[in-house]
C-alpha cells in the first residue's frame, strides 16, 4: 500500500485509493420497475421459460447463447445462427442488466421487456411466431400454473406481456457474485495481489479505461466508436448522429476472463489484443470517440492491467 501511494500524485491526480475505491461499491438491491416488480413466482417462470428449448423451431433456448458458466455469454465470436451462418455481433452477457438503460449492442431496445421478446421473433434465433409460442404455452398446464401463480390477479394469466415480465424479472436477477476486487474494495487488503493494485491505479489513470468502464458494473452503459475495423456502424443505425456512427454500447467488465473473444465482433481472441488496439490499433475518423488515444502502455503496466481485470470475474 505505501508503494501505490507514492505512486498515485502523478497517476490518479488528487484522489486517493481509498476514495477511488468507493466509486465501485456494489449495490445492496436489485432495481425493478415499478410496472413489473418482483416476486418470486415470477422469477421462477422467467427461468424455465429462459432454458426451455421447446420454445424455438431449432431446438434452443435463451441459455444456449447465454451460459451461466461463461458469464451469460457464449465463448463464440459470433453465435452461429439459422444455415450455419454467423449472427453480425457477439454474443452480450447478461450480468448486471438490471441496472442499464439501453439494451443490445446498438439499444435498440430500451427495456429488458422488450429485449427479451426479440430473439424469439427473429427468424435467425428462435423463430417462432408469438402468437404460436403463446398458445402452445396456454395448452401446456404446467405453464399454466406457472403464470397463474406469477401473475394471480389476472384471468388469462398466458399473454405475450407476462412473457416478457417474467423473462425480465429472471434476467433482472443475473448478478455477477462477489470477486476479490469487491473483497479489496470491502476492506480485505490482501483479497488481490500488489501487482493488481498496481492494475488498478492504471486502469483509473494512464489507461484511462475507467472513462468508459465505470462504476461497480465496469460500463457507462453508453454508446462509443472505439475505432474497430468493421462496417457495421452500430448505434447509428438507430439514431440520426454522426457521432455514433460504428458507436457500440460499453459491455461491463464484470466476468471478462470468461467471456474471450471480446469487441461486438468478437474480433480479439484474448485481452492482450484488446490491449493492442486501445494502445494503438484503432482507426481513425471523425466519429471516434474523443477519449481513443495512444496509451504508450509499458510491457509491465500491461501485466498490471491484466492482472488486475482478472480480479473482476468470479462465480
């Protein structure tokens, strides 16, 4: 500790460990929308609901894209969809997602309800009429009494909303678990190593990730040209602003040692590419974001890095 405080007036400025640490603080509650508040029933029907292959034409569910044991994510660059051809993006985890505004790479959705009804309608996911999926889930009676108990003040309990509701109450409930880095910022000295302390005062100063990766969850949750060599112009489908042409949304860094390859893309096998590109890979044009600059990252502040971002992923 005395080692990083000597360093710190000419890294991280006027802050100190201590008040950096409390920026990333985690929440003591899950925030749920007041026209879709939790309980329990509903919870449980959203999760059955999220692993059941039945309701694809393909024989997936959500979870085949969303594992649990890779952070909610796939480990593929891209998930292969309909004819064995590649979806244009990556795979997003669903760590944390109750806390986020805007939803997919581009927030093209701006609810988890309505995130969570795309990818059964998509012809290159679980193509499956709503309408159908409805009435096949009306006709089975254990869904039956699942929506009954979730939603018991309504007479025809098996509607598309209740689907969603149910769906987004269980994805409101995937929060990352604790990792050594919460330990270190809850008072355990010794939960990470001196060398991703060091990691951290890097992270919050020279690199400067923490401009984009901030907060508990690691993402500002908004929309950035980071100068990836792609055609795929992101946000700017979905709002007219130059500015976010080939601008994508920030994923959280919460779980990232197990969600290689990285970048909507996936175009980045592991983190010591993604370093490549932040430290001098990107392309330049007018809508890249303003904080993309060579970082001039020394093979040992790298490693700190490293070492430091591994602190974030646990069970």
């Amino acid at each position: 500790m005395v080692l990083m405080l000597l360093f710190l007036p000419n890294i991280i400025g006027a802050e100190t460990i201590d008040s950096l640490k409390q920026k990333y603080q985690r929440p003591t509650s899950i925030p749920y929308p007041d026209d879709n508040p939790y309980s329990k029933a509903k919870k449980q029907l959203g999760e059955k609901l999220f692993f059941d292959t039945n309701l694809s034409d393909r024989g997936i569910a959500c979870a085949s894209c969303h594992q649990p044991n890779l952070a909610w994510s796939d480990g593929l660059p891209r998930p292969i969809i309909s004819n064995g051809r590649q979806a244009r993006r990556k795979t997003m985890s669903l760590l944390n997602n109750a806390w986020d505004e805007f939803y997919l790479w581009d927030g093209r959705a701006s609810s988890l309800e309505q995130q969570a009804v795309a990818p059964f309608t998509s012809i290159f996911e679980m193509n499956r009429p709503l309408h159908e999926m409805i009435a096949s889930l009306a006709a089975n009676t254990d869904y039956q009494q699942l929506f009954d108990a979730a939603f018991p003040a309504q007479h025809d309990a098996v509607n598309q909303d209740n689907f969603a509701r149910a769906i987004a109450t269980f994805q409101r409930s995937i929060v990352s678990g604790i990792t050594a880095f919460d330990e270190w910022v809850m008072g355990n000295d010794n939960a990470i190593s001196d060398r991703a302390k060091q990691g951290f005062i890097v992270f919050n100063g020279k690199a400067n990730c923490a401009a984009c990766h901030s907060g508990w969850r690691f993402t500002d949750g908004a929309f950035h040209d980071i100068g990836i060599n792609d055609k795929d112009i992101g946000r700017g489908a979905i709002v007219p602003d130059a500015d976010m042409l080939h601008a994508f949304k920030t994923p959280s860094l919460r779980g990232v040692m197990k969600r290689a390859p990285y970048m909507h893309n996936g175009a980045f096998p592991n983190l010591e590419t993604v370093l490549d590109h932040y430290d001098n890979g990107f392309i330049i044009r007018p809508s890249l974001d303003k904080q993309m600059r060579p970082l001039f990252l020394t093979t040992q502040e790298r490693l700190q890095l490293i070492a430091f971002l591994q602190t974030l992923s646990g069970d």
